[in-house]
C-alpha cells in the first residue's frame, strides 16, 4: 500500500512537472512571437507591410520603381476651391472649416482628392485659453503693437497640429504669431575667400566652383557668385550659378561613378548660418542614399507606394495644388508647405531639374528677398539619382525657408524644433501670395534656351 502510494505521489509530480515545461514553452513562444512582431513594426518590416501593393515585404533601404511624377491635376485648383468648399476664405486660421466641408462634398473629385490628403496628412485645430493681467499685459500689448483686436485674440488662440504619415514631420501654428510686427533689418556684404578642389576649376561668366575649406563629405564643393553682395543678383546670375552646379555633378560622377545622389544647399547670410557673406552654395554627391532628412522623403515615397501603388510626390503636389497653395511653370510646381520645417516654406518640384524648376526658386528667393524683405534663407535641393538607376528615384525637389531678421541675436532654432515638432506660425496662404506676384511680375518666357 505504502510502494502504491508513493508511486502516485511520483506520477502526479511528473504529471507536474510535464505540465509546468509545456506551460514554460508556449509562455516562450508566445513572448518571442511577440517580441519579434514589435521590433518588425518598430522597424516598418511587418510581414503584411505592403502585402497589398507591390511584390514581397517592405525592406528598409529596398526601393521599387514607382510611377513617374507628374504635376498634372483632372482638375484645375479654383475647381476646388468652388465646389468642394465653397464660400470658405482659405487661410491657415479656416483649415477645419475647411476640411470639414470637403469631408462633405459631394463631386467625385473633392471626395478622391479628401481621400488622398488625409491618407497622407492628420489635421486637428485646438482652443486655448490665456489669462493675461497686470503689468504684463501692458507688456505683451507692446510686443503686438498695441493692437487691441490682437490683444483680445491672446486670451483665446488657436492652434493648428498637422502631421504627416508617412514622414512624420509635424508642424504646431498658431496664427497669432504671424501677427505680430516685425522690425526690418539692414544689408551688410563682404570679401570673397575660397579654396580649390583637386580638379580644375570650373568658370563660367558669373560663376566659379571652389572647394569647401572643412568638407563633411567626400565630395562637398562650393559655387560662387563672382560677384560679392549678398543680395544684388539678378535671374541670369542666379541660372548661371545653377548650370556651374549641374556641370560640378558630372565632372565629379564621371569622376566616381559610385556616388550618384546630388543635393545643392545654400544658406544666405550669417543668421542663416552661412560662413561667408558673400553668395555661395555647396555641392554634394553622396555615396548610397541621399542624406538623412532628404531620404526619409524618399523611405515616405517608398512606404506610400506600397500603401497606394501611387507616387507619394505627385499626391503630395496634388493635395496642395487642391487646396490652391501653389503655381505651376510649366512641369515645375511650387506650394506653400502645409508641415513647413521653418518660416514661409515653398516646396519646389519637377520631374527634372529644368530651366522651370531652378527659376521657381529663384522667383521664390527673390519674393523673400525683395518684397517679403525677409533677407536670410536657407534651402535645400535633391535631385534624381545619376547612373541610371530608377529604383526609389524621386523628382528634383527643393525646399526653402526664410531665417528670421538679419539684425536679431536671437536665434530662430529652439528645442522645440530640434526634437519636438516644427513650431512654425506662418499663414501658408499668405506665402503662396507673395510667391505668385513674384512669378508675375518676373517671369520671362526663355523657352527653347539650354539649360
């Protein structure tokens, strides 16, 4: 009876146990499956990314071929603006009114076009209250130049979060910042300094190539205006500075067929960061991708293809053009940037970097300049791959900010826009104003000529 018992007492603690391992190793799979499906989403390789569209799984760094860009609309943007929100003032302030009748729009185009912005954008409007008293409201009726109406707008604001998917840029607005005045500064210039890269220079009637003195690339160059001033350059100038940049790119691609990703940047000014005073832009052929920011427009193209089947950059022009924030020369578009990175952001884009698409920017540069009297700017300009290779190829694309005032010492970078969100307070539809008076009234027809 007692062998009987203890025999019993054994089976049952192998039963146990048994139960306990099996118990152990589905609790092990379970967490590993799991484990293993947040560091796939963590790193966008989900095995269902892109199931729907496209061959295969989403792969960082794997770009497809997608289709080409195109800046062609089915419908003009004043269509859209009368039938998919009639009545409605467009500005920053009226964008949930605004999407709030879209939403609602009957015409098969106003629902496609509603579709495909909010595929790509989120926008939310919020209320909030402050309580402004005593000395410092005196204050703070100093900084928006005793404007009473304005004052009142600072007990209740309005802010305005847009987010984009599939780059996840973010811009916060709020409108009455763009109301505040702004004292305008002086023009200062300066001598012209440079080094020279190995190869020869390359010379053109009103420009030079030079190298950076401290590159951080191994091909970073420098075009420079032969002349001086900072602001006083004319659109034959400017094009001549662009072709001298073009010429810079196949000299060095024929050079080292390996890096084929070129991106011209160009800072005006000190407070735009700019070393020198004098006008000068760098060049850079990159080896792989396109740097950082420009590839994660690209990674959004790659992901939205897969989403869509669609080029991310003719919706991204398309969605902008609807909702009338841009002007068109010929196949080049300009808009005025919904998630702008800084102040009044225009997006210039073309499936090429033509004659079109360098004097969009120059017309763009000179409304900051010129009748925005808003002297420093920074932009940046990506351009399709060279070699040959059509995978993940984007359309040349710049983008341009102003710097704030040439005379301030305070600087218009802040935390928030390094590791939160921009923090940009600019009406978009006033931008876009400045930059359709600009193409009017500098707009020479040169089609036909080289570029």
């Amino acid at each position: 009876m007692k062998v009987r018992m203890t025999s019993t007492v054994q089976m049952k603690r192998s039963h146990l146990i048994g139960i306990s391992f099996i118990i152990m190793l589905v609790l092990y799979v379970v967490f590993s499956s799991l484990r293993l499906g947040w560091l796939s989403s963590l790193h966008g390789q989900s095995d269902d990314a892109g199931s729907s569209h496209g061959s295969g799984t989403l792969k960082r760094g794997k770009y497809s071929v997608w289709p080409d860009f195109s800046v062609a609309l089915d419908k003009q943007p004043d269509w859209f603006v009368k039938n998919c929100w009639p009545g409605e003032k467009l500005s920053v302030s009226a964008v949930s009114q605004v999407m709030g009748r879209w939403a609602e729009a009957l015409p098969l185009h106003c629902s496609e076009m509603y579709k495909t912005f909010v595929t790509i954008f989120d926008v939310k409007t919020l209320k909030t209250k402050v309580l402004i008293e005593g000395p410092f409201a005196k204050k703070v009726k100093k900084w928006l130049g005793n404007n009473e109406d304005l004052f009142q707008e600072a007990n209740d604001q309005t802010v305005i979060k847009i987010y984009n998917f599939y780059t996840n840029e973010q811009v916060l607005i709020n409108p009455l910042r763009d109301k505040r005045p702004i004292a305008k500064p002086q023009k200062p210039e300066r001598e012209l300094f440079t080094a020279q890269d190995h190869f020869t220079r390359l010379e053109s009637e009103h420009s030079v190539s030079a190298s950076n003195t401290f590159k951080w690339d191994k091909w970073h160059g420098l075009i420079l205006t032969k002349q001086h001033h900072p602001l006083n350059w004319n659109e034959e100038q400017f094009m001549d500075l662009m072709k001298t940049a073009m010429k810079w790119f196949e000299v060095v691609q024929a050079q080292d067929t390996s890096f084929s990703y070129p991106v011209i940047i160009w800072d005006l000014l000190p407070h735009a960061s700019a070393s020198q005073i004098h006008p000068h832009i760098h060049t850079n052929l990159n080896a792989e991708r396109y740097y950082g920011y420009l590839e994660n427009w690209r990674s959004a193209g790659e992901l939205y293809y897969h989403d869509t089947s669609r080029n991310y950059f003719t919706d991204l022009a398309g969605t902008h053009k609807a909702l009338n924030l841009s002007i068109q020369l010929g196949e080049a578009v300009a808009f005025a940037h919904l998630i702008p990175r800084k102040d009044d952001e225009v997006v210039v884009m073309s499936r090429l970097p033509d004659e079109d698409f360098f004097k969009l920017i120059y017309y763009t540069v000179r409304a900051f300049i010129e009748d925005m009297e808003k002297f420093c700017f920074s932009l940046a300009v990506a351009l399709p791959t060279m070699g040959g290779d059509k995978t993940g190829q984007i359309p040349a694309f710049a983008r341009i900010v102003t710097r704030g005032s040439v005379s301030s010492i305070r600087s218009d970078i802040s935390s928030v826009d390094l590791f939160v969100a921009s923090n940009v307070n600019i009406d978009p539809y006033k931008v876009i104003g400045y930059i359709r008076n600009s193409v009017a009234k500098r707009y020479t027809d040169t089609s036909g000529a080289s570029f």
